[in-house]
C-alpha cells in the first residue's frame, strides 16, 4: 500500500516539475522584444496569432512544431532565409539584415504562442 502511494507521489511531482518547466521556457521569452521586433519587421501585416492571414497563424505555426526539437532552429533560418511551399506558395520575404539574436526572439515568441503580455 505504501509503495503505490509513493509511486503516486513521484509521479505528481514529475508532473509538477514540467508544468514549471514549461512556465519558466514561456517566461524566458523576451515579449515586449518579440512585439516590438514584429511591428518593426511587418510580421503583423502576414500573420496573426489566431487566423490565417497571407501567412499562417503564430498558433498554427507553434502546433506544427510542438516538440520539434530543432523547430526554432529552423524558423530561425526561414525568418532570415525566406521562403515558401511549407503554408502555401505565397513566399515570406527575407530577412537577412535581421540578428539571429532578433529572429530567435521573434520564433520563441510565436512557438510560445505569441502572447501580447
């Protein structure tokens, strides 16, 4: 009896700890960065963070890469890159003058959802 009640304990807290594992990435991202570097950038006149505009959704884009661990890397190299065929052929323009630095924020931000706050 107590060996299952101790199993149940470890679980829960296992459970817990990636709950704020997941809290501390989504704080971690820099937002007012993020929506600064959007509006600089014309992110918002293609996307939106709930519907499809010229480009996919930032929600649409997080779900697609859910747990791809080498998912920012990638949209990192497509915001400087640009590119089309992955959402259709309308192209995303590039952006090579951009920081790695800058667009790592921006692909945080939408893979965490694109809070506004």
């Amino acid at each position: 009896m107590k060996l299952k009640h101790l199993m149940k304990s470890v679980a829960l807290v296992g459970a817990l700890m990636g709950g704020l594992m997941t809290v501390s990435s989504a704080q971690a991202v820099d937002i007012a960065k993020a929506n600064q570097l959007a509006g600089a950038n014309a992110c918002m006149g293609c996307h939106a963070v709930d519907k499809k505009l010229v480009g996919p959704a930032y929600k649409d884009v997080a779900a697609k890469y859910k747990g791809d661990k080498d998912g920012v890397a990638k949209l990192v190299k497509k915001v400087k890159a640009g590119g089309s065929g992955v959402w259709g052929p309308i192209p995303m323009p590039a952006h090579p003058d951009m920081s790695d630095a800058d667009a790592k924020t921006l692909v945080e931000w939408v893979l965490a959802g694109a809070p506004a706050k």
